[in-house]
C-alpha cells in the first residue's frame, strides 16, 4: 500500500494541523489529562481517515480490448439508456459509480486508446447521486477511442464534499487500460457511456473495484444509434 501523491499536501497539513492543537492544549491546560487524551484520540482518528484515503493500492491489471474496466472504487448507483448530448451526440447506455469517502479515489482509464475529447467544465456541488449532478455539478468530461474506433465517453463528477478534480490526460495522448487518468478528492461520482448493444456486466448496488472490475464487454460492431442527436441529422 502507497500513498497517492495527491494526499502529499492534505496530510502535511493534517499533521500541522494535529502538532499545533496538541501543542496549545498542552501549554494551555497542562493538567486536563483527560481533555489531553481526548484530543489525542480524535488526532489520530483524523490521521487516520487523512491517510487512508489517499491510500493507492497496487493491483495488477489484466488488459482485454473487448472489456470496459471500471474506472473507480465505489457502488454503482445508475444503469440506463440515455442520450450524451456533449461529444458523442447519440444513445448510450449509462453506468455510474458512486464513490465514497472510504473508497479508493484514485481513476483508472477504462479502455485503452487515445484521448479524442477532454473538456473540465465548472459548475456546482450537487450531492453525487443527484439526478442533475451529470450535467450542473463541476465535472471532466474525457472521451477515449480504441484501435477499432469505438469510443468510450466518461465522466469525473465533483460532489458535494469532493472540491477538487485532478486530471492527468489530454487530447491526443496515448493510455493503457487501467492506467491512471485522474482524482477526485472526498466523495464523488464517475459516468461511463457506452455504446447501445454493449453487454453490461454488473447491477445496481454492486460493489466495484477501479482498474479490476469489468463493467462491460464492447461488441465487434456497436449497434448504430436511435433517437440521438446524430440519428437525427442522418435522417
């Protein structure tokens, strides 16, 4: 077990944090054992949650081109047919992975490809289950294609205590499956759209894990779309 480089600040400041109350409530109340002890304690709770969530596990992960592995820890919450209005335009089934904040946060790339779209759009802080938190909360928007140019459109979503996205990619680059695109800190949402006709391989409620989990396995050829903004201009 390592410690992602994202936690680097937040538990130098944890720390900081945890010597400087310490230190008042000893110079301030040298006898109060048990206010001490109490303190004490609820430091090292602190500490503790800090440092296990920006825990970075190693795992191994076993590349397949036909599967969609799932790009974050956490439950998934949302398995639907709905329209993607910002890239892809057309019909897509939707699968969403809710994280919490005892969940690996750390986000994996869920085919390998190359990075055709990657927009960050500010917006709110909506509660991750929230039905309009896909399109208003602040959000990445990342769209990778594989080499038999299907692509893949997913969604790091902020949530009401996640307040900071990182990312790792850009247009244009090159990444392997599983390999890591980005973080989202505190509690937070992923969306994965996938193409209609795609096998699903999990269900509502189902615990997931980043990077070992397949969520789906794409066909040869994607069945053409229906009732998307693409289907429409074609007719």
């Amino acid at each position: 077990m390592t410690i992602h480089k994202e936690g680097y600040t937040s538990i130098a400041l944890c720390v900081l944090l945890i010597f400087v109350s310490n230190a008042l409530i000893q110079f301030y109340y040298p006898s109060a054992h048990t206010l001490k002890w109490i303190v004490y304690i609820l430091s090292g709770v602190l500490f503790l949650i800090i440092l296990q969530f920006f825990r970075s596990p190693r795992i191994r992960i076993t590349a397949d081109e036909k599967h969609v592995l799932c790009p974050a820890d956490g439950k998934v919450v949302v398995i639907e047919e709905t329209d993607e209005p910002e890239y892809l335009q057309d019909r897509r089934i939707q699968i969403s992975v809710f994280m919490s904040p005892v969940n690996v946060h750390v986000n994996r790339n869920p085919i390998a490809g190359v990075v055709k779209y990657f927009k960050y759009h500010p917006g709110k802080y909506l509660v991750a289950w929230h039905p309009k938190s896909s399109t208003e909360n602040e959000r990445t928007t990342i769209v990778i294609e594989n080499s038999k140019g299907v692509p893949v459109l997913f969604r790091q979503i902020a949530g009401a205590l996640a307040r900071r996205i990182v990312w790792y990619v850009k247009e244009g680059d090159k990444v392997d499956q599983g390999q890591q695109f980005g973080f989202i800190k505190f509690g937070s949402r992923v969306d994965v759209f996938l193409p209609l006709g795609t096998k699903i391989n999990v269900e509502i409620g189902e615990v997931v894990k980043g990077g070992r989990t397949v969520l789906a396995e794409l066909m040869e050829a994607p069945l053409p779309p229906k009732g998307g903004a693409k289907a429409e201009k074609k007719a």
